[in-house]
C-alpha cells in the first residue's frame, strides 16, 4: 500500500467518525451552548495531543505557532460561519454551500500552490458536485445573509485544507496540529465568554459521553489524523474523501 492510499484510507476513516458526530453534536446542544461545548471539546483534544506528542514540543518554532493558529482560524471560521448561517438559511442550502469547498479547494490550490488537479479528479469534482446537489434536496434561490455566511464557511473549510497541504511540508504536522486544537479552544472560550457566559451548562453522563467522544475522538485522533495524513496526499483528494461526510452522517442519525 503506497503513502497516497493509506493516507486517502486514514482520511476516509476520519470521514466517518465526523458522520458520527454531527449527531451526537445536535443533542448535546440540548445541554451545553455551542461556544462552551467547542472550548471543552478542544481543550479535551489539546490535552490528548500534547500527551501523544509531548516529545515533538522540543520542535517547536514560533513558525510553527503561527502555521498552526492560521490554520486554526481557519477552522474556527468554517465551525462559525456555518452556525451563524444556520439561523437564516435552510439546513439544504447550509450542506449544499458548505459543500463547495470540494470545487473551490482544487481551483484555489492551482492558483496559490500550483497544483492543477488531473483529469480523474476533477470527473471526482464534478461528480461530487452533482451528488451534493441532490443530497441536500436541491438549492433554494432565495438567497440571505445566511447563505453569504455560509458561503463564507465553505471558503473557510477549503484554506483549512489548503494550508495543511502547505504547511505540512516544512512544519511537524503533530504540532500545527496541536496547535491547531489549541488555537480553537481558546478562542471557543472567548466566545463563550463574550456571547454564552449566561447560559446554563448541564452536566451528566450523555454530555460526559459525547464531549469525550468528540473531544478524543472526533477532534483529538481525527483533525491530528487529516493534518498528518494529508502530507500525503492532495488537497483535492482530501476535498474529495471529506464529500462522504452528510453521507455517513445521514446514516449515523437513523441509527441513533
């Protein structure tokens, strides 16, 4: 098995414990606000990290700090804008739009990395493209300032894959992931802080379960696995894999 397929492989992996997730985020919304279930969660994740790779800290750069909080805000913005536009858009529109970051990653890594993708995946694009379409029910022209944030969000996701990809190849993926983690439980918290310090936090054995589960899990093993896998592969590829996601997360809701 080469490099490329086992990467693909750990992403695809990852693709379906974040199915899993996006069910078990929904009802632990019942018992935590969204900006103090993300602090948690990816101060749980930081934690998990820094165990696995304490030993790589003594390579850390403040290049490698920078890296990783670019990154980071990248997909705090994607995390964001998606739950902003959610108040004004339709759940259709939001998966549809979100999903345009499979084109838009392999149009702007030829511009910014000068990685034009082949012919196979760029049919992969297209076929995608078409199968989310169809997925989310179809596209509403009534378009608000939900769909614009949501827009947004779809841009954001599609740097967050692109700057992996470039930084990886000069900084120690453990750490940008780390950091990464790190990144976007302190700024959750601000958040928390700023926007949610009112509201009522409700702790008992299905919000433990699921901030654990995320936490180490869904963020810890599976953000750590796409930036260290994605060494091996191509942004476009991991656009690709990454469009499998409502797919397994439609399953993972009628299981539940």
């Amino acid at each position: 098995m080469t490099k490329k397929i086992r990467a693909d492989m750990i992403l695809l992996t990852i693709t379906i414990v974040w199915g899993a997730s996006f069910p078990l985020m929904k009802m632990v919304l019942e018992y935590i606000p969204a900006f103090a279930y993300l602090s948690v969660r990816f101060f749980i994740a930081s934690a998990v990290l820094a165990l696995l790779f304490h030993k790589n800290f003594r390579n850390m750069k403040k290049r490698t700090l920078l890296y990783g909080s670019i990154i980071g805000l990248f997909m705090f913005g994607g995390m964001a804008f998606q739950v902003m536009g959610l108040y004004t858009t339709s759940a259709s529109n939001s998966g549809f739009i979100t999903g345009l970051n499979v084109v838009m990653v392999p149009l702007i890594s030829s511009v910014l990395l000068k990685k034009k993708p082949d012919r196979a995946s760029t049919i992969g694009v297209s076929v995608a493209f078409a199968g989310l379409f169809f997925l989310s029910g179809g596209l509403k022209f009534d378009f608000n300032i939900g769909d614009f944030l949501t827009f947004l969000c779809a841009i954001c996701w599609a740097l967050q894959i692109i700057a992996i990809d470039k930084f990886t190849q000069t900084e120690d993926a453990p750490l940008l992931a780390f950091v990464q983690m790190l990144f976007i439980a302190v700024t959750s918290t601000f958040f928390w802080l700023l926007a949610d310090a009112g509201k009522a936090v409700e702790i008992n054995r299905t919000s433990i379960g699921i901030l654990l589960f995320t936490g180490i899990v869904g963020s810890a093993l599976a953000f750590g696995g796409q930036t260290i896998a994605q060494k091996d592969t191509t942004p476009t590829h991991t656009a690709l894999i990454l469009t499998a996601e409502p797919v397994f997360a439609a399953i993972f809701a009628m299981i539940i």
